[in-house]
C-alpha cells in the first residue's frame, strides 16, 4: 500500500522528493522574484514583481540493476532586469533552463555517482527546496556580460579623450640628462 501523501508532497519549498516521484507527481507554479534573493542581488534589487515560472514533474526509474531511482525533472524561465555592459543602460535578459536530477541515499554517493554521471545527481530528501534548485540553476543561466543586440543608445568606443593634451612622443634619455647636470656643474 502506497504511504499517503503529505502536505508537503506538492509544496515547492518542502517537497518530500520520494512520494513526489512515486506519486509521478506534477505541477506548474510561480513565484515573484523577490523570494530569490541572490537573484535579487543580480538585478541590483529591481524587478520584485517579476514572475519565475516553473514546473516540476517527479518519476520513479530502474537503473540498469533494477533499482528505483526518484527522478525529478525542472523547468523554469524569468526575464531579469539587468544593466547592459554595452551602454551601460537597463536591459531585460530571458533565462530559463530545464533539467533532470537523479536522486540517491546519502551525500557521498551522490558525490561519487555527479562525477560518473552525465546527469545531475543530488541528495534524497524529505523536505527539499525546489525553489532553491530553481535559483541555483537560473544563475548559472546568466549571462557574463549582459548586453543589448542593438544599444537604444550610441555607444561611445572611444579609447582616448580628444581634450586630453598628449604626452610628448619621445622621452629624453636618462643618461644624456645626467651629462647635462655634469657640464653645467662643472668649472
């Protein structure tokens, strides 16, 4: 008889991964962008209000021992007010992502089997944050240097300023300076 399920089965901030996967549990969902709060510090605090879509869906599935394994595949998607490395202005960047991760019993076997693996592997648990996943993998999606395709504004690529009064073009030599000082010194 399958264990009933819990209040937490289905709560984003609490899922018991293995009733969630045996129950081949799904859901779509959204939070504001203020419950991320690295990803806050990415926008420099602007886009609170900003929707994180996400669905989850869990399954269970047999390795190659016969083995069940829960199974939680993720998806998300944001567009993050960031500033343009470019002109220096605001720019609004999609990110999103979608993945599956293998769970297992402990913290060493899920470090082994990372290693081994081309999926991702992480801890069983009973009281997993999928948000915290969500934005662990949203960051990772950012771009290095945001940037607009095309600035609204002109981009100024220039590396010197014109009012800038250049230094002279060669230097006189150290040694001819000294020889100088010595003439003048002497009787």
């Amino acid at each position: 008889m399958a264990p009933l399920p819990s209040k937490h089965d289905n709560d984003a901030e609490h899922l018991n991964i293995a009733a969630f996967a045996r129950a081949s549990g799904a859901w779509e969902g959204q939070a504001p962008l203020a419950q991320f709060a690295r990803l806050m510090e990415e926008t420099r605090g602007q886009g609170g209000e900003t929707a994180v879509r996400y669905g989850v869906r869990g399954e269970m599935r047999a390795d190659g021992a016969g083995v069940e394994e829960a199974w939680l595949h993720l998806a998300a998607q944001t567009a993050l007010p960031l500033t343009c490395q470019r002109c220096l202005g605001p720019v609004e960047v999609p990110v999103a992502f979608e993945r599956e991760f293998r769970f297992v019993a402990t913290e060493e076997l899920a470090a082994v089997e990372d290693e081994e693996s081309e999926e991702d592997v992480l801890v069983l648990s009973r009281d997993f944050n999928v948000l915290e996943l969500i934005e662990d993998e949203l960051l990772m999606e950012l771009p290095v240097a945001p940037k607009h395709p095309v600035c609204p504004v002109a981009v100024k690529l220039q590396a010197a300023d014109p009012n800038f009064v250049d230094a002279p073009a060669e230097k006189p030599n150290p040694f001819a300076v000294l020889q100088q000082l010595k003439k003048k010194g002497a009787p």
